[in-house]
C-alpha cells in the first residue's frame, strides 16, 4: 500500500489515469448490469407432467407416475423425488442437489422418460419436462377489452396481439387466460345412431379418415416435377356434416343425419373479468435471466404498436405490471445510495472543516462504487435488492479509510510542518498498514456470507461478492 501511495503522490497523471480506467471499466459494467428484483439463480428442481384423459388416479399412478419414477430414479444426483396422481393427471416431482446443473438434471431426465416411453399406455400426451425456473415469471398482465363476442377477442388476442408480443427478444411465452376459441361441435344423437346401427366410435372414425390433407407423391414431367396433396380437409360446417358414415345402393348415412354439427366454442376452463366486464388477459412471461425492465419497457412500446392495428372499439390495456415494484425498490435503494454517501461527506466536512478535504475524501465513494459494477458484471451479477443493499452499506466503511488516511496527512501537515507532497507518502506509510487491517477485518464478517450453502447461498451469494 505504501509503494502505491508513493508511486500516486509522485506520479498524478498515473494516479489520474488508474481512476479514469476504474471509471470507464465500471461505467461500461453498469449499462450492461441486468436490473431486477431479486438475484438470478438456477434450481436444480425439473417437472415431468403427463396426462390421460379419463384415467382413474389409481390408474395413474400405477401405469404412468411408477413407471416414471422407476426410469428417473437412475439419474445421478436426486435429493428428493416425489410423485402426484390424480383423475388423468401425473406429476412427478425431482429436486436435485444444489451443485448439479439444472439444464443438465433437466436432459437427463428426458433421456430416462424417452427410454420409457414404449411402457406407459396407449392414448396419452408426450411427457413433458421442464425445470422449475423462479425466474421466468409473469411480468405483465394485459387484457383485450371489446364489445364483441369473447371468441372473437380470443382471436384477436392469439392471431394479432399474442403472435407480436412473442416475437420480442426477452419474452418467454404468452398465454391467454379467459379466452375461448373456435370449436366445431358433433353432438351426436344415439337414437338416431341405433336406428341406423351406428355407434360413436363410427362417427369417430369417419372424420379422423375423411377430414384430413395427406400427400399424394410427386409427378415428374420432365424439366418439373410437381408435388401433389390431397385435400381432404372440409372447409365449412355443412361440408363436415356431409362426411360419409356408411353407404350402400340405397342410401347413404352422412354425419348431418346422427348429429347436429354446432360451429362454436371450446369448452370453458379459466375466466378473467375486468371491472365486472369479461375479458380475455394475455399473460406475459419473460425468459429467465433477462432484465426484467428491459422487457417490460419492450413489450409496452410494442402494445403501443399493436393498437394501432387493431378494429374500432376494441382496447389494449395493462392491467398489472409487475416491473413496477421493482422500480419503486431499487429506486428506494439507489435513493438511499446516493443520499448515504451525501451525508457522510457532509459529516466530513463538519469534522475536518476543510471544504478541499471533504472533497478528496469524498471522491472515494463513487470510485469504490463505480468500480464494482465491472466486477458484478463479470461475475454475472445484476442490479436486484441484494446488491444495491451491500452498496448502501458499504458506503460509510469506504470513506472510513479515506478520512484516516487523509486526517493522518493533516496532521503531517499541520503539526510537524511537514510538506504536502512528503506528508502523503510519510503518512500513509505510518497509518497503511492499520487500515488496511481494518479493511481486511470488514471483509472477514461480511465475505463469508457468499459462501452459506443451500438455496439461502444462492442469493446471499450476491450480497456478500458485492459486499
């Protein structure tokens, strides 16, 4: 520390330069600082979700959830594995321990399921597996307001708004909640299918084969070669409620003569009001480990867009934004920030008495602190409520070293008569090594936080680097 002080005493255009390189490294860190509310941590926690309409749970759990669990069971690195069963719905739950990787728990919990696969029964949705992921959340809540009929909005909302909201880098997915969409109905009639010998597995039958667009090769002509598809699919009610059922040279059974073809809308699951008005709500997430802000503030200037497009009389409103307590916090927090470090100068210059003092003193804290942001950033780190709290604290130990230093100087000065430029060096010399003790001191408490196990680390890990 003294050959420092020595060097910088002796040599200011270097001292100069040392801090404009701490500047430059922490400004360029701090616009690419991610802000958000919390820290971004990876759980090592995956899902595997099946479903088999109609099974009983006791059916579940023996022909899907146990077999599941079987495969998963030779994974390395399970701390817990759980399962739930219930009326065509499986859930099988892993927690990994926390040092395995939660994309490489995540894969080799798809390999073991795709091995297992040819064993679950016959009729059900592919497995899916995900990991838990805290931090690809819901952001923004907007809802599609209008007069017309709610498949109409709904629509709107999967055709036009979903589809561009989507397309933003950033945003993970956009679901619809209150929505219902289109659905063509065969509500059969089983009189009239008895009177003609016919059951519902025909008419089943009948539009899985009728109903439908295959290929149908290619033709070559020489210097072309035309590809063929057949179409097969109907294109209005009336042509799906003439699907042939059964024929013979009397008379032919069309769908329309068992059943009653009704054009409209799927069944209801989820139901989102608004002022007492149904409504249908986009819900949108983000992808994990983005700025959360950046991405609300993108999807924002995009509804602006989409508004524009849309028909007279429907309205594109936000309804919750998550990204706003988030401002408020790390507003509060950078608040406190910058009038800590105000009222510790202000503190100074009542001591010392010496506006120049104050000053150099002073010029300690934005440099400490500007110079951690490049550390954060390459250390991952983002701009959340841990993070900014070791800053806010850490405001009042950095300046503690300054003003010993700078009123050991003082004294140099003042009471020996001792030369500005010798009393820097003959000073910190005296004084360098008790500071920088102290320092060492304050980071022995506050440093091994970072290294707390569990999920409790995994946040208190920021706080401490930081620290």
């Amino acid at each position: 520390m003294q050959w420092l002080a020595q060097v910088c005493v002796r040599r200011p255009v270097f001292a100069g330069v040392l801090m404009l390189v701490v500047f430059v490294l922490g400004g360029v860190g701090y616009t690419r600082l991610g802000l958000d509310q919390f820290p971004n941590i990876d759980l090592p926690f995956v899902l595997v979700t099946t479903t088999l309409e109609g099974a009983a749970p006791e059916e579940v759990e023996t022909d899907i959830s146990d077999k599941i669990e079987g495969a998963v069971n030779t994974v390395d690195g399970i701390d817990e594995l759980r399962s739930t069963s219930s009326e065509g719905f499986s859930q099988v739950a892993i927690s990994f321990k926390l040092d395995k990787p939660a994309d490489v728990a995540a894969q080799d919990v798809r390999d073991k399921v795709n091995n297992v696969l040819r064993d679950l029964p016959r009729g059900i949705d592919a497995p899916i597996v995900s990991k838990v992921d805290p931090q690809a959340a819901p952001v923004l809540l907007v809802a599609l307001r209008s007069e017309l009929p709610i498949r109409e909005v709904t629509e709107l909302a999967d055709k036009r708004v979903r589809r561009q909201i989507e397309s933003i880098s950033g945003v993970g997915q956009v679901s619809i909640i209150g929505g219902r969409a289109r659905q063509i109905h065969v509500r059969m009639d089983p009189i009239k299918l008895r009177a003609f010998n016919l059951s519902a597995v025909d008419v089943q039958r009948a539009l899985a084969s009728q109903n439908l667009t295959t290929p149908g090769g290619s033709v070559d002509t020489g210097p072309q070669a035309i590809t063929l598809r057949i179409e097969g699919r109907v294109a209005t009610v009336d042509d799906l409620s003439r699907i042939v059922l059964s024929s013979d040279r009397d008379h032919t059974i069309r769908i329309g003569d068992v059943a009653e073809v009704v054009d409209g809308e799927e069944e209801l699951t989820s139901i989102a009001n608004y002022d007492g008005e149904q409504t249908v709500v986009l819900q949108v997430r983000k992808q994990s480990g983005t700025n959360t802000v950046q991405v609300v503030d993108t999807v924002l200037r995009r509804i602006e867009e989409v508004k524009q497009g849309l028909p007279a009389g429907v309205r594109l409103e936000v309804i919750r934004d998550n990204s706003a307590s988030i401002r408020t916090g790390v507003g509060a927090v950078k608040e406190h920030l910058v009038v800590g470090a105000v009222l510790a100068a202000v503190v100074v210059l009542l001591f010392l008495g010496n506006a120049r003092s104050t000053l150099i003193a002073a010029i300690s804290i934005p440099i400490s602190i500007v110079g951690t942001f490049a550390l954060m950033w390459f250390q991952g780190f983002s701009l959340n409520m841990l993070t900014l709290l070791a800053l806010a604290l850490s405001v009042g130990i950095v300046i503690d070293d300054a003003i010993v230093v700078l009123e050991n100087i003082v004294r140099y000065i003042e009471e020996k008569g001792v030369k500005p430029f010798p009393a820097a060096v003959l000073a910190t010399r005296e004084i360098g090594l008790p500071v920088l003790a102290t320092t060492l001191s304050l980071m022995a408490v506050f440093v091994p936080v970072a290294f707390v196990g569990g999920i409790p680390g995994r946040f208190l890990k920021n706080f401490g680097y930081t620290m």
